[in-house]
C-alpha cells in the first residue's frame, strides 16, 4: 500500500488490474489475428506480446476487429474485475461509473502503443513483401514462420525462414579463419 495524502492505493489491486488487462488484450489480439489466417505469415514473439505478420492487407472489417475488439475486451476485463475487488484508491466511491472510467483510462494508457501504431499506419501504409520484410528485419525477438510464410519464402527467395530471417537482418555469419592454403 502507498500513501499519497490522505489517499492510500492499493498496490496489489492496481497491479492485478494491469495484469488482467495485459493478458485478456493478448489473448483476444492473438485470437483475432487468426481471422486473416490464409495471410498470417509468421508469429514476432516479443517481450511485449506476440504480433502478427501478414502477407496480405486484411480486409478492412478483418482489420477494424483486430484493433477493436481487444481493446473493448480488455476494457471489460477490468470493468468487470473492479467491481469483484475493492476500489484500488481507498476513500473512491464503489460505483459503476468509476469502474467504467478507470477501466477507459486504462485502456486508453496501455493500448496507446496499438492506437498510436494505427494511426502511424494510415499515414505510412506498407503491405505486401515490403511490409512483409520490414517486419522481420524490425523484429529483434524470435519469429516462428506459419505453414504459409515458410512456403511463400521458400517460393520466393529460395531460403529456409533462418536464412530469410539473417538476410533481413543483416546478421553477418562468422567467418573461419586459417582457411587459407
């Protein structure tokens, strides 16, 4: 518990409210991305979360879900989990309306990466192979390569994914020396 003022927050509610919120948002993230399946092209498994790479733009419905619905999941989770346990602030009233607007503000605050990575993305628009090998060589965290991006690196750069993948990146491979006669 810390005290500011005369208000004492609790840590471990405010801390399980975040957690909830994290979570439910990458489960229903990873859920939807499964909605542009025949496009998925592989799995960026990062500390933050696990992102989606796509071959495809998905069609706009596809798109508005995968960015919505975690958001508004997510936000409920911790509507709903705020009304089971006590208020994180002590002296808050316990009332729907206060739930609501902490589990907005939350989302608002933690999904503000997602918000700000679309709107960066209606400006900057890159689909296709670009936005395919931009992903992967920005990517600095394990990618595991779908069915349907290892086939599609295999047809078009004649490469498995670890080859793919050290292109990209311009990882250089170590050379032997005393390899000369």
């Amino acid at each position: 518990m810390i005290l500011i003022g005369h208000y004492h927050v609790q840590l471990f509610a405010l801390v399980s409210l975040i957690v909830v919120w994290l979570v439910t948002f990458q489960l229903l993230a990873l859920l939807f991305s499964q909605l542009a399946r025949g496009a998925l092209a592989a799995w960026n498994v990062g500390f933050l979360g696990v992102t989606a790479i796509y071959l495809r733009k998905p069609s706009a419905f596809v798109r508005f879900l995968q960015f919505v619905f975690p958001l508004v999941g997510a936000g409920s989770a911790v509507y709903w989990l705020s009304r089971l346990q006590p208020m994180f602030v002590s002296s808050m009233p316990n009332v729907k309306d206060l739930h609501l607007a902490v589990a907005a503000v939350m989302t608002v605050i933690l999904g503000a990466p997602r918000i700000l990575g679309a709107l960066y993305e209606l400006r900057y628009p890159l689909w296709g192979e670009a936005r395919f090998i931009d992903r992967v060589a920005r990517a600095q965290s394990p990618i595991a390569f779908t069915a349907v991006g290892r086939a599609y690196i295999r047809e078009r750069f004649d490469a498995t994914p670890e080859e793919f993948v050290r292109i990209v990146r311009r990882r250089q491979v170590p050379q032997i020396f005393g390899t000369h006669s």
